[in-house]
C-alpha cells in the first residue's frame, strides 16, 4: 500500500466512524427537541423518520433562533463530515 492509499483510507475511516457517532447522537437529541417542543408525536415521528425530520428541525431551530445554535453547527458539521469521508475516497481511487 502507499501513503496515498493509507491517508486517504485514515481520512475516509476518521470521517465514517465520526459522522455514525455525531449522527446518533444528533438524532437522538433531535428526538429530545421534538419532545419538548411539539410533544409525543413529534418525537415518534422525528424517531420513525429520521433524515426528514433533521432537516425539518434544522429549518425550523434555525429560522426561529439562529443557525449558530449548537444543533444546527453540529449537523452542518455532520454534512461536511460525509464530504471529508468522499474526499478520502478521492485520495484512495485516484491514480497517479
């Protein structure tokens, strides 16, 4: 193996184990927000439907607060986390 492949797979496996952890923990505390804000069935739905409801939860905290809250830096953070997992996959397939 070269550097290139084991930078680019220490990037690529950095990035995946991170964004699994930041995105339980982000749903989960999405879970908790749709609880206290909207009840039981917001929190059963944001729990059924996951990615919808993060984005949905993402708008509406930060329309009405701000999007520098820590939930809506942390998932903007998850995001970029899946764009460093892609670029380590570029370093690892990249020929040259």
């Amino acid at each position: 193996m070269s550097i290139r492949e084991y930078v680019g797979g220490g990037i690529m496996g950095f990035a995946w184990i991170a964004a699994s952890i930041l995105g339980l923990v982000i749903h989960v505390w999405t879970i908790v927000i749709a609880f206290l804000l909207s009840g039981l069935f917001a929190a059963i739905l944001t729990l059924v439907f996951p990615i919808l409801s993060e984005i949905y939860w993402f708008f509406k905290i930060g329309s009405n607060v701000g999007y520098g809250t820590t939930y809506c830096v942390s998932i903007m953070a998850y995001i970029m986390l899946f764009g460093l997992a892609f670029l380590g996959a570029m370093i690892v397939s990249s020929k040259n």
